[in-house]
C-alpha cells in the first residue's frame, strides 16, 4: 500500500487503541465511584479519610497518569511497526494495546519477582 494509505491507517490504529484506554479508564472510574463510601473513622492518619473520588483522583496522579503515559508511549511505537504488517486498522490498534498489555505485565513480573 503506498505511504499515504499507511499513515491513514496508523491515525485510525491509534484511535483504535486511544478508545481501548479510554474505555479502561471509563470502567475504572464507574466502578470506583459505584462504591459505598465507608462509615465514619479514625482520620487521624493522613489519607485515611479520603472518599472514592479522592482516593481515585489521588491514586491517579500519583501513578496512574504515569503509567497511561507510558502505555501511550509504547503503543504509539508498537502500532508503528503494526500497522505496516496488518491491513486493519481495528485488528492493528487492538492488536498494539494487546502487546503493550503484555509487556507491561512481563515488566511488572520481572520487577516483582527481582525484590524478594
């Protein structure tokens, strides 16, 4: 296919796989704040007395910002080398999320099963 049809392809992979975040965060943040919030306790400790959203809010940008960021990162070049060898843009940007999955969870075992 000529370069043209290559990039046009990679737009729509990438949006393709920018939906697949989306809709990961979407479902985290439903479920999140579908939760109860707890009764009254001790909030002496710092942190201690944070609702669903704050704790939420919290959790991502401490590392949840970094890790989408990340993930973005990877994806973008995963897609990259994708999208010349799969005709579909949908099939190329599932696929390229599905491979960012799995490198970040051989990472994540690879850097738990080094602390113990």
């Amino acid at each position: 296919m000529d370069e043209a049809g290559a990039r046009g392809r990679y737009g729509r992979s990438l949006s393709v796989a920018l939906g697949w975040y989306a809709t990961l965060v979407a479902a985290v943040v439903v479920g999140t704040l579908s939760v109860p919030s707890e009764p009254p306790q001790d909030c002496s400790a710092m942190f201690s007395c944070l609702s669903p959203a704050e704790s939420l809010a919290l959790a991502g940008l401490v590392w949840g910002a970094p890790a989408l960021i990340g993930a973005l990162v990877v994806t973008a070049v995963v897609n990259a080398l994708l999208v010349r060898r799969i005709s579909s843009a949908v099939l190329a940007g599932t696929a390229s999320v599905a491979v960012t999955v799995a490198l970040a969870a051989v990472a994540a075992g690879a850097y738990l099963g080094g602390r113990s």
